[in-house]
C-alpha cells in the first residue's frame, strides 16, 4: 500500500529535522550543487564512495574538489552538468588508489523550485562495483565454458596418440640400453610426452562440471599463511621483495577444500613475485564484506608494486593458454577462476602498467 508524505504545516519543524538524517543514512551518496556549482550536500554515502570528507568539500566548487581525471567520463564536470535540464543516467569509473577501481551508475538531475525555477542539481551516486564484478565474472565463465568444451575434445584428441608415442619411446629406450647417447634422445622423448601429459591433465581436470570438492570448514588465513610458508624460499632467492601482511583479526570460516585454495593463493602470490623482478612491495589483506540477502563474505586482496598488466591484455588473462611469459602455460590463472568458481565466489583483478597490480578473491563466509 502506498503512503503519502504528511505535509502539512504543523509538522513542518519535525519534518526539517529528520530530512537531515535520512540523507545520511540512505545507501545511495547524494551530493547537491547550487547554481554556481558549489556542494551544498554531501552525505555520509558519498563520503566513503568518493574518499572525501563532507568538511573539507561543502563550500568548495564540483570542479575544484573533482579534478577532470577523476572520473573517466568526461561528462563529469560543472559546465556539462549544467546543462542537464532532466535527469540522466552515466556509468563511470573512480580510482581511490592505483590499482582498485570503482565503478558507479551517476543520476544527474535538476533540482527545481515552484516560484524560482532551477535551483540547482543533485547527482545521485550507486556503486555498482559488485554488480560489474559479477556480470563480468558470467561472461568470464561462459567464455571459458564454450572454450573448455574444445578444449577437452581437443584434450581426448591429444591423449590417443601421445599414449603411442610414450609406449613407442619406452620400448625404444629398452632396446638401446647399449648405446647411450641414443638412449638419452629416447629418454627426452618420453620426457616431453609427460610434460604434455601433465598440461592436458591439469586442464581436464578443472574444465570438468564434475569435479568434487574435499570441502570442510576452515579458516582462510589458515590457506593464506600456508601458502605464504611455502613461497617463503622464493622470497629469500627475490631480493628487495617486502612482504607486508594485513590479516583481520576475525576468523573468516569458509566451507571449502583446503588444498585447492592453497593452490589459488599460492599461484596468485608467484604471480605477484614474477611482476617484481627488481623488488618491490607484496601486500595481503584480509576483510569481512557484508553482502545482500544475509550473506557474508570473506575478501582477501593480494597486490604487488610491478611492472602490471596491459590494459589490452587485461580481458584475457583468464583465458586457457594466454600468457605473456615465454615459460608460462597460461592455466594458472583460468585454473585460478575455476577453484573459487567452485567455491561459490569470485576472483577480480584490477591492473595499471608500471602501477601494479591488484587480486581480489571473494568467497562466501
């Protein structure tokens, strides 16, 4: 049933008195310019959205406190909202810092008086971060579907005569026992059959719908510190690579199989190594996110000071065999993906080239 907002006189003093909290309380950050472009509003949303404080800005004008590199979309200055005369919808990016970007849905409309006519104009900012994430995530996932579905025909194709080949190479080696140098060619051949065995069988095994988790209830500092000990004799041969921990000091309980995930977190900290060849810095973090519909989650960002990720490359760095390493399989990560897909969560990597690059893995609490 709907309702109507009392508007009668009398309760006009109550009424101005709780529109103040209202605006701070509502999940959507208001700012309100007058019409010389001047924030007049700015509520406790659009504080921790854009990482300014309401002291520091009411007074100042929009474009004195947005410098035109803020936003990625041009449109976002005074002299081009001024013109808005009814209200209109732009999607746009926001960096806080180098490497986690924001994405926002921004509704510019005129504020409008009876007696006065326009007043002034008030942007209505929703961070549709998550949102973009998942959509993002849903394409990421149909592309691998479609790809992994070749990819286990071609996977199957591959294996019958690679069978061959190391049953051929065995049987060889056996009847060259007395000549050495032969033997050693026959042995590199074998050598090469297992090395492509083990690729196809990595790749099959996480292209599979039916792959079963060894799930149980644990701690995901308890993945993170594991890793971190193993990966600890790579740190000592990287000079000049600090390792910076910022754990909660909350569990955060996942249900989920322990040794895949060490495989996630250790393949994302090796990453991180690799993009520092010259040291740098290597930061993990951990939070409690609260989501929608009662629903919890654990976030664990991993980020380093290097060299980046190409922003043409950056779309396809989950794709099977995409690697920009002359050693690399290009699996790590869509193996990555596939793990904490699994799990029910998710997996975002943010870069900027010769900025670094930051990882964000979500997994339901």
């Amino acid at each position: 049933m709907a309702t109507a907002l009392n508007t009668d006189s009398t309760n006009a003093p109550a009424l101005n008195s709780y529109i103040p909290h209202i605006l701070e309380s509502i999940p959507t950050g208001i700012i309100a310019l007058d019409n010389r472009g001047r924030i007049v509003i700015f509520n406790r949303t659009a504080e921790r959205i854009t990482g300014f404080m309401a002291e520091r800005v009411l007074g100042k004008t929009f474009d004195g406190v947005f410098k035109p590199d803020y936003f990625q979309n041009s449109m976002n200055n005074f002299k081009d909202i001024l013109k808005i005369d009814k209200t209109t919808e732009i999607n746009t990016q926001l960096s806080h810092n180098q490497t986690s970007n924001l994405h926002l849905n921004i509704a510019i409309s005129p504020v409008t008086a009876r007696a006065e006519g326009k007043i002034g104009t008030v942007l209505s900012l929703n961070d549709v971060t998550r949102m973009h994430n998942l959509e993002t995530q849903a394409n990421r996932t149909g592309r691998l579907t479609a790809m992994g579905e070749m990819a286990v025909r071609i996977a199957h194709e591959i294996r019958n005569p690679l069978g061959s080949i190391e049953l051929f190479a065995t049987m060889l080696k056996d009847d060259l026992k007395e000549y050495e140098d032969l033997k050693a060619l026959a042995e590199h051949i074998s050598s090469g059959v297992k090395s492509i065995n083990n690729i196809v069988s990595n790749l099959l095994l996480f292209v599979r719908p039916d792959q079963q988790l060894d799930q149980q209830l644990l701690d995901i500092h308890e993945a993170l510190k594991d890793s971190l000990f193993f990966a600890g004799h790579i740190f000592d041969a990287h000079d000049g690579i600090e390792v910076v921990t910022e754990l909660s000091d909350e569990n955060l309980f996942v249900m989920g199989d322990l040794e895949l995930l060490k495989q996630v977190f250790l393949n994302l900290i090796l990453n991180a190594i690799q993009a520092m060849p010259s040291g740098g810095q290597l930061r993990i973090s951990s939070h409690k996110i609260s989501g929608q519909q009662n629903t919890d989650w654990a976030e664990v960002h991993i980020s380093d000071s290097g060299c980046g990720i190409a922003q043409t490359d950056l779309q396809k760095i989950f794709d099977p065999f995409f690697t920009t390493r002359k050693k690399g399989t290009g699996l790590g990560l869509t193996i990555a993906h596939n793990i904490i897909k699994m799990h029910g969560g998710s997996i975002d990597i943010t870069s900027h080239t010769a900025e670094g690059t930051q990882c964000i893995v979500s997994l339901p609490l």
